[in-house]
C-alpha cells in the first residue's frame, strides 16, 4: 500500500535509513541519512517512529524538503547538485561525484526525540538540529576542506557509509 516507508539496516544492525514511496509510480527510492532527515523534519520526530498519517503528511513532506534543499544550498553547489533536487525520489550516480559525494562525506544520527545531529565524516564537523525550532541557515564548507573532501579516495569513504550494505530491507505502511 502507498504511500509507505522504506528502511535499511546495516548488518551490525546499529544504523538505520529511512526513505519514502508516495506511489507505485515512483521509480526510484533513495534510501540515505539525507531523506532520514527529511522525513525526521517532516514528521517531527525519529524516522523510526512514524506510523501513522498524523505524523508524516503530503504536505510536511513537501516542507521538509523544502528546508533541506535550503540546509544544504551551499553544498549542493559546490558539488553541482541541481537546485530543488528531490531527495526522496531523484537518483544519483554512486560514482563519488554530487550527491554521492555529499553523501560519502556526511552522516547523520538521531536522538531519542528524533533530533538529528549531521556531521562530516572527513572534517569531524557537526551540526545538532532541534526539530521543534529547525535552523534551516545553510551549511558551509571552506574552500580547503572541499579540496580535502574532493581528494579522499573512494574506498576510504565507502568504508563510513553509513547503511552501505544491508542486513534487511523492508516497507511499512505508515497509514499515510
């Protein structure tokens, strides 16, 4: 049933992705820390307890979007992201270029109450975020810390992908 939730497992079972289906038309699926955010902010709490349309709606989809794409602006330019990309429906190449590279380079964790803490792995940069009051400033990346992320070799990334292989795989409804 449609739309619904898609999460990912990793095989020691200590991170979960999140990512969302709104039709059965939808061809692709991503299932990254990015669109955890994005249904974290839209439901207003840990991606892992949405279950119910209460919580998760068309339109806080449509806002949380909104407010990641204006969160990462900076950084989607700088490694030529398309503006307004489309983090829980556009693909991406796994080629260490855009979008993948944003995302070998960033993870993100949730709390308790679902508020998430992003990080770049490379730097050991973070940045909390209180979902109750979201901060939607851009993040920034210095010109030297680009070139550091830029020349880090992609078996090195790949190794701090968070969910790159996968235990499970499943769908739930969410009663949307």
């Amino acid at each position: 049933t449609y739309p619904a939730i898609v999460r990912a497992v990793s095989l020691d079972g200590t991170k979960a992705n999140y990512g969302y289906i709104g039709s059965a038309s939808q061809a692709n699926v991503p299932v990254t820390p990015m669109s955890s955010l994005v249904l974290a902010i839209a439901a207003n709490r840990n991606p892992a307890t949405i279950n119910a349309a209460s919580q998760l709606t068309r339109a806080s989809i449509a806002s949380a979007k909104e407010s990641v794409n204006a969160i990462f602006a900076n950084i989607f330019s700088t490694f030529n992201v398309p503006n307004g990309f489309d983090i829980l429906s556009n693909s991406f190449a796994a080629n260490h270029t855009g979008m993948d590279l944003i995302l070998d380079s960033m993870s993100i964790t949730f709390d308790d109450s679902g508020s998430p803490t992003l990080c770049t792995k490379i730097l050991n940069v973070c940045k909390p975020f209180t979902l109750s009051s979201l901060d939607t400033s851009e993040l920034t990346l210095s010109p030297s810390a680009v070139t550091q992320i830029n020349s880090v070799p992609l078996d090195q990334c790949s190794r701090m992908i968070n969910g790159l292989t996968t235990a499970s795989f499943s769908t739930y409804n969410a009663n949307l």
